[in-house]
C-alpha cells in the first residue's frame, strides 16, 4: 500500500522525529517526504509505502490520529490517486 | 514530491466543503414482477438487498483510503407504480413499506423510485400509486417518491397536475416535512442520483452506479480570486473549478463501481449546496457581483453559473447525465434563506431562475392555506418552463400546515429550514378544474 500523509499545524521542536517514529513503529517506509512553513503552520508531506497484510489502512489512519490529536497536529492520510485524479489532465 | 496539488485537494475538501454528494446504485425492478403482490415485494427486498449488500461498505472505504467525504448513499428502483401494476393490490403502501425495509437493512440514507410517469395518461399502476403516496410518506422515512406529470415530447398532464395539488396538500395536513419526500417533475431524467426525484429509468441497465457531486464553495473560493475581473474570466474560472470537481466524481464513481462490480453510469455534473456556511450557490452568484441573491442581474449570473459548470465538467467524465447545473433548492442554502427572510427572494423570481438552471421550484415553503389549485398552479408554471426549454424542471413545495409568512419550516440536517414564502392569492381554480392534456409543443418557430 502507497499513500500521502499530510501533516499541518502550529510549528513545534520534534514534528519531524514523532512522525518519522510512528510511521517506524508502524513500519512504513518514507520514499519522499517535503515541508515547508506557510505563516507559522509547519507542513510536511510524506509518501509512505507499507505491507497492507501486516497493517491495514483503517489500522494505519488510526494511530496517525491519535498522535495528531496527542500532538495538537491533523495528520491526513490519502491515497495519492486521488491527487492525481483532481490535480492532473 | 508536487507538494501544491497535494495542498490544493486538502484545502478543497477541509475548508471548502468538497464532497461527494451521493453514490446512487439504480437497480431495476423489471425481474420482481408478479400477479402476486405479495411475491412481488418479497423479490424486490431480495433484489435491492443483494444488489446493493457492499454499497455502505463500499462506500465507507473510499472516503476512508481517500480522504474524500461520501454524504449520501442511496438506492433508486425501477417506478413501483409499473413494477405493481402487475398485481392485484389496490393500495401500493406495502410496496413502499418494502421499500423501506430493505434501505433500513442495508443503511443507505434514502431510496427513491415510489414513482409514476403519467406525461401522457394513466395506467391502473399509476393511479394507486399516486393514491398511496401520502400514507406510504407518513409510515416511512427513507422512502422518496416523483411523479413525472410533463415532457417536451408528450405536454402535460392537467389532470395529474390537479390530483398532485391535492396529494401535497394531504401530506402536508399529515405533516409537511414529509412534503421533501415528494417532487413532481416535467422531463424527469432516468438516470439522476439525487432525491426526492431519483428512479431507475425503463431503459436503464440492470444495476448501475450514478454519482452526484458538489462543491458550490469550492466555487466561491476561486471566484473571491478574480473579483472585478470581467465576466469572460469568471466563466472562465468557474470552468476550471468545475473541471477539478467533476474529476473527484468521476474518480469515486469509477472506484465504487469497480469495487462494487456494477457498471459505471453518468456524473451529475451539480452544484449541490447545504445550509452550511461556505457551500451556497446564492453566495457564488453574489460573488459574481449580485449585492444579494434576487437583485436583478440574478437570473443571468445564474445562467452563465449553470453553463460553466456544465462546459468544465463535461470533458471530464465519461458520462454525463442526471440533473446537471445548479441547484437553488431554499432551505438548503443558507444564503437563500436569508435572502427570503429579508424579503429580497420572492416565489416569481425563483421561477425565472428555474429557467435557467437545474431543476425547480424546490424546498419551498408556502403558507398552510395555499390551495390546492394554487400549488398546481405553481407545478403547471413549472412544467410549462420545463417543456418549452426542453429541459427537467421540478416542483418540491411544503405548505406549511397552521403557518404563514414570517414563520418557518424546519427539516433538520442537509434539508435546513424553510422560510414560509408569499403565494399570490389571485387563484388558477377555474384553469386546474379544466382538467385535460396540454399538448406538446411544436419545436420550429423557437420565440
């Protein structure tokens, strides 16, 4: 299983090291990830790849909520057709 | 990695109100057909509920893996009043009451297709079905009906126009909130996904999968980009939304059916808004320059609305079909309703709008003493509008039992709440009591 997991929210010390540690706990593999700040709202993107027979994708949505919720962050995960669907001709 | 599309989907779907408004199986009842109405109703639960078992599910898993928020999922069947002319019953609110069993079994929100399609006369069919609808309304709360009453190729049926005046006005001394269950149509199209009016057309496949979109705010958005830019930019813009829209529909739509292995039917390329803040069509047409929704100027800036939409999202799908254009349904919108509670939207140019754009007359409350010859009235202007333009056009009024202008119908939920509007007392008695057929139109010497 592929899919884009977005994360925004108030710019903090250690987003990157709590995402980058759930998604290894969860083993999910990063292929590509960016960030950038828009007006004091930190924004990561992250393409993550995993064995959706070891995790499933409710499974992995959930625990990336919950540590959105413990860390004042929403934390989306998305397939990346859909992206391609809206975005591109 | 682009990281801007990414950002832009986000953005459309969490602050715009994005979504998909509903994935509609239509499902034919033709095979359920049985002298006895009793093994008739029992084959219907059967088909609905096999047919559509993984619709819910289905459903769920998309908006879960994509991130996109399916509002509705619904059923739509073959018109019951064909389906049951077959038998002997002499009442069809057995039929509705199946109706409703296998939509609550199955969870989906709504299912429509308690239909009769009377442009040209009556069948046996027709007549019980069009007797049942009130009680069939008052015992179930999934349960949607329609009755087509007009065409371009057929005229109108003043007959079905009377008798319709009266039904509504029976339902309503029920309960007028079960007056949303209910839309009569001229033009009724066989394949629209979304309700009251939704059944599975004669000619249609066995089973299809229908998708009906969204996203009037995402509009709005795009069009706060360009103000005082000329009005080729904001068709333009409108164009370019609408493209962007229709493609999430048509991606849904493709994955359910795939998913559900049921052939993908038609997008209905729609602007559907909710009484929530952000998702209202009167808000895009007072973003093209109206100081408020009514103001002269509305029903030109809604004609050129309806049209972009159409122009961006066509190219997109592989299929269009439905209702596609512009809802302005009044308890829906919440721009609407304020419009009516000030007094700057009346009945008349609701009317004129509806020239324009999908589809009528729609979520519109009237005074508890309106006539029943006056809301014929009010559907034969409708029809009127329809068959000469050639296009579906609809009448879902709610007289307000025991209220009058000034007080207001409440709905809940997606259906909002309805300011009870002004109908012109001068009464249509003498016309609707005509009774007859006005015939079809002639289609030359287009004046």
């Amino acid at each position: 299983m592929k899919a884009i997991i977005t994360v925004v929210g108030q710019d903090q010390v250690g987003i990157v090291a709590r995402v980058a540690t759930e998604l290894a706990r969860l083993k999910i593999n990063i292929v590509d990830m960016s960030q950038t700040l828009m007006a004091d709202n930190f924004t990561m993107m992250l393409s993550g790849v995993w064995d959706d027979q070891q995790l499933s994708f409710a499974d992995a949505q959930a625990a990336l909520e919950e540590l959105g919720a413990a860390s004042g962050l929403t934390i989306r995960i998305q397939r990346q057709a859909v992206f391609d669907a809206i975005q591109k001709l | 990695m682009e990281s801007r599309p990414i950002l832009d989907t986000i953005q459309m779907i969490a602050e715009e109100n994005l979504d998909i408004r509903t994935i509609t199986m239509g499902i034919s009842l033709f095979d359920c057909i049985d002298s006895d109405g009793a093994k008739a109703r029992q084959k219907i639960y059967d088909k609905i509920t096999h047919s559509a078992r993984d619709l819910v599910k289905v459903a769920e898993q998309i908006q879960t893996e994509y991130g996109v928020p399916i509002i509705n999922k619904r059923i739509a069947v073959t018109p019951i009043a064909l389906v049951a002319a077959a038998s002997a019953d002499q009442d069809y609110v057995a039929y509705a009451l199946t109706m409703e069993k296998a939509a609550s079994e199955l969870g989906v929100d709504l299912i429509g297709g308690f239909s009769a399609l009377v442009q040209k006369g009556y069948q046996s069919g027709d007549r019980k079905l069009i007797a049942s609808i009130p009680q069939a309304l008052a015992e179930t709360s999934r349960v949607c009906s329609s009755v087509n009453v007009g065409s371009t190729r057929a005229g109108i049926n003043l007959d079905a126009v009377g008798e319709l005046g009266h039904t509504i006005k029976t339902i309503a001394a029920d309960d007028p909130v079960n007056c949303m269950s209910l839309v009569v149509f001229a033009n009724a199209v066989d394949d629209n996904p979304f309700m009251a009016g939704a059944f599975h057309g004669v000619g249609e496949a066995d089973r299809v999968i229908n998708v009906g979109i969204s996203g009037p705010g995402v509009v709005k958005r795009a069009l706060e980009q360009v103000r005082g830019q000329s009005i080729d930019v904001v068709s333009e813009q409108i164009k370019k939304t609408a493209f962007k829209v229709t493609r999430m529909g048509q991606f849904v739509g493709s994955i359910a059916a795939e998913r559900l292995n049921v052939p993908f039917g038609i997008v209905d390329l729609s602007l559907a808004p909710t009484p929530n803040e952000g998702d209202s069509v009167a808000e895009i047409l007072e973003e093209i320059g109206l100081e408020r929704v009514g103001a002269p100027g509305t029903t030109a800036a809604l004609a050129l609305l309806n049209d972009a939409v159409k122009k961006g999202g066509v190219m997109v799908c592989e299929h269009v079909g439905g209702l596609s254009g512009a809802f302005i349904p009044v308890s829906e919108d919440a721009e609407m309703i304020r419009a009516v509670r000030a007094g700057h939207l009346s009945i008349e140019k609701l009317e004129a709008m509806t020239a324009v754009c999908s589809v009528g007359l729609d979520m519109i409350a009237v005074p508890g003493n309106t006539s029943a010859a006056s809301i014929s009235g009010m559907i034969a202007d409708e029809a009127a509008i329809g068959m000469i333009n050639n296009k579906p056009t609809a009448v879902r009024v709610i007289p307000a039992t025991g209220q009058d202008v000034g007080d207001e119908v409440e709905f809940g939920g997606l259906f909002g709440r309805a300011p009870v509007m002004r109908v012109n007392p001068n009464q249509p008695q003498a016309f609707i009591k005509r009774g007859g057929h006005i015939p079809a139109p002639i289609h030359s010497f287009k004046n």
